[in-house]
C-alpha cells in the first residue's frame, strides 16, 4: 500500500464554509434581539437628534427596530395641522452585524469576546449615519416640496445628504464589518499566510 | 496597514462619488444594469421560456406577472468599486491589479448574477423571505465574496522586495503598510 503525502486543508476555504455556516445562527440572534443588539446606536441617534437637529426632529419614538421621527414640519402647507413623521428602518443599516460576528466566528482568534467588543463598538456610529441621513433625506429630497421647503436645506446641503446617504446606505453597511474584521484579525491572516506558505513549499 | 485603510477609504469615496455623476449613471451603470438583466434573463430563458428583460427590468409574462428591477446596490457597480478601492490602495505592480480586478469583477458579477435570478424566484415563492434575501442577507454575500477575492488576490502580490519575480504562491504580503 503506498501512502500519498496529504495536502493540508485549504485555511481559506475552511474559514468561508465556517462562515456561512454561522451566518444563519448570527442573521437570526441579530434579528430576534435587534431592539436590545442596536440601543447603542438609537441612543447615538437620539443623541444626535438633540444635539444637531433640534429644529427639525421633535421626538424619536421606537418600535422593534424601526425608529420613528416626529418632526416640527406640517405635512402640507407650513399653516396646515398634523405632525410629519418619517419612519427609518435600523436593520436596513446593521445587516453588518451578523456578517461582522459571524467572520469573527469562524476565525477563531483568541480571546474572542476583544474583536467583538471592538466591531460592535465600532459599527453603531455608522448604523447611526445611515439612520439619520435616510432621515433627512425623506425630509429634504424625497418629501413633496411644501414639506422639503419647511427643512430649510439648500441645493448644496440637499447634495451632501443625498451622497451621505447614499454611502451610508449602499457602501458603508457593507465594508465597515468587513474593514472592522480585517483590523481587529492582523493575527489570524498572519496565520493563514503562514498556512498558505506551508501549503506552497509542498 | 493605517496606510492601507486611509488611501482605500479616500479611493472608496471619490469612486463612488464618480459613480453617482450623471455621465457615470448614463454611459456606464445604466448600460451597465440593463446588461446584467439581460444577462440574467437569457440564463433564466433556459429553463424558464417565460421571462423577458425590459431594460433593467426582469419580469414573468406567464402567471402572476412578477417582476424585479436591479436597482442601486443590486448592480454589483458598488461592490466592484470596494474590490478595486481595495486592490489600487494596497501596494502591488500593476500587472497584478489588472489581473486581480478583471477575475475579482467576474467573481462578483457572476455571484450578483445568482442573487438576482434567487431574488426573481424567491420573490415569487414568499415576499417575506424575499424581502430577508434582498435587503440583508445576499449584501451580507455579496461582500464576503469581496473579501475573499481580495485576500486571495493578496496572497497572490509579491512583496516589495520581489517585484518582478513569478507570482508566489505564498501571500507574503498581508502585513504591508
């Protein structure tokens, strides 16, 4: 019987199959716990909302994961009665989450609970940027115009929100766990090197 | 690598801000998506005689009709724009730029390509599931492959000191910058 040298496993598939197969677990933990997962940046939101925005947004009420902002504009003319109030989904900006700890998961680099710590810490400013862009961008650019007027924004501001949220929505809830993973995962690609050079002397 | 992450977040916004001009939108993304409907339907008309592109637009002409448009995020443009972001801030010769940029681009047209034929019939099957697919789940894919490509295009560059050698086949070059 002859033996044939076993190649070693490939590291870098191994880790994408890992990977995916958390992604079901962590998709459903941030899904289920959402409210309790994304306090952090609600609270940043709302902290926002005061402190920039406080001629604009009234009150930020929540419910699951969708915040509601009650504005100061008339949902018609500035006489006309009523309150406008803009609902903005928080997953929408937080599906990173689950991709973050899942990547994280499935690397394995000891102690686990520190780049955790570190991409959750890091990933509630940008949820919380793709919440209030989507927000003033409902009441800058997509609201009809008696209600946009009302916000008081000129052509240059409605064109640094409507970039800031089309970055916030299309780009940065995708990249920022990924740039957060590979920051806080220097060890365990140093290591997949060394794998990948192993594999390459054979 | 603090390097790396500021030259690729710098690249990343003056891409996407060159993505979202009018000229961008006209000669190249809308041309762009409405290829990739095509793309998308004349792989879908092998095993489902019922489905027409109308621009950007895959639709069912039998049954109930349905209809999905690739929108904004959907085209893969962004993602692509992240792997070449990536790929132009990390120091490597050309040569292997070009060569990782033109298989990673095929490696994430080819996957967008399967999220918009599963969204088509997801969104047939169950909007709910449908709507999970669409908005977090295949994003979430979508740019693990990204990342993938990308680290498989590093262990590919040479380091610094070895330009001009044949490629290795160890990744020497993760700890650049």
């Amino acid at each position: 019987m002859t033996g044939v040298a076993a190649r070693p496993p490939r590291p870098l598939l191994r880790f994408v199959l890992i990977t995916l197969a958390w992604l079901p677990v962590t998709f459903t933990v941030w899904y289920v716990l959402a409210p309790a997962i994304l306090m952090p940046a609600e609270l940043l939101i709302r902290g926002i909302a005061r402190g920039f925005l406080p001629d604009l947004v009234r009150a930020i009420d929540s419910h699951d994961s969708v915040l509601s902002f009650v504005t100061t504009l008339r949902p018609g003319s500035a006489q006309a009665g009523g309150e406008l109030t803009v609902d903005v989904n928080m997953l929408l900006y937080a599906f990173g989450l689950p991709l973050f700890v899942a990547l994280t998961l499935a690397a394995r680099q000891r102690p686990l609970w520190r780049p955790l710590l570190i991409g959750y810490v890091a990933l509630m400013p940008f949820i919380a940027w793709g919440v209030i862009a989507d927000f003033l961008k409902n009441i800058a650019i997509t609201a009809p115009p008696l209600v946009a007027s009302q916000a008081g924004f000129g052509a240059g501001a409605r064109d640094m929100i409507a970039f800031a949220y089309q970055f916030g929505a299309l780009i940065l809830p995708a990249v920022v766990p990924a740039v957060a993973w590979v920051l806080t995962h220097r060890p365990f690609l140093e290591q997949l090197r060394g794998a990948w050079s192993a594999r390459g002397a054979r | 690598m603090v390097r790396f992450f500021v030259i690729f977040l710098v690249l990343l916004a003056a891409l996407f801000a060159l993505e979202l001009t009018p000229w961008a939108q006209t000669h190249l993304v809308i041309p762009w998506t409405n290829f990739l409907a095509k793309v998308s339907t004349a792989i879908v008309t092998m095993f489902d005689s019922s489905v027409i592109a109308e621009g950007k637009v895959i639709r069912s002409s039998a049954g109930n009709g349905f209809a999905v448009s690739i929108e904004a995020g959907c085209n893969g443009v962004e993602a692509t724009i992240v792997l070449l972001a990536a790929m132009l801030a990390f120091p490597a010769p050309w040569k292997y730029r070009f060569i990782g940029l033109a298989i990673g681009f095929v490696a994430v047209q080819g996957l967008n390509v399967v999220r918009i034929i599963s969204l088509f019939y997801l969104g047939q099957w169950n909007y709910t599931v449908f709507e999970w697919a669409h908005l977090y789940v295949w994003q979430a894919l979508i740019m693990l492959d990204v990342l993938v490509v990308w680290l498989l295009w590093v262990r590919r560059v040479p380091p610094p000191g070895d330009r001009g050698a044949p490629p290795p086949s160890a990744p020497p070059a993760l700890a650049a910058g």
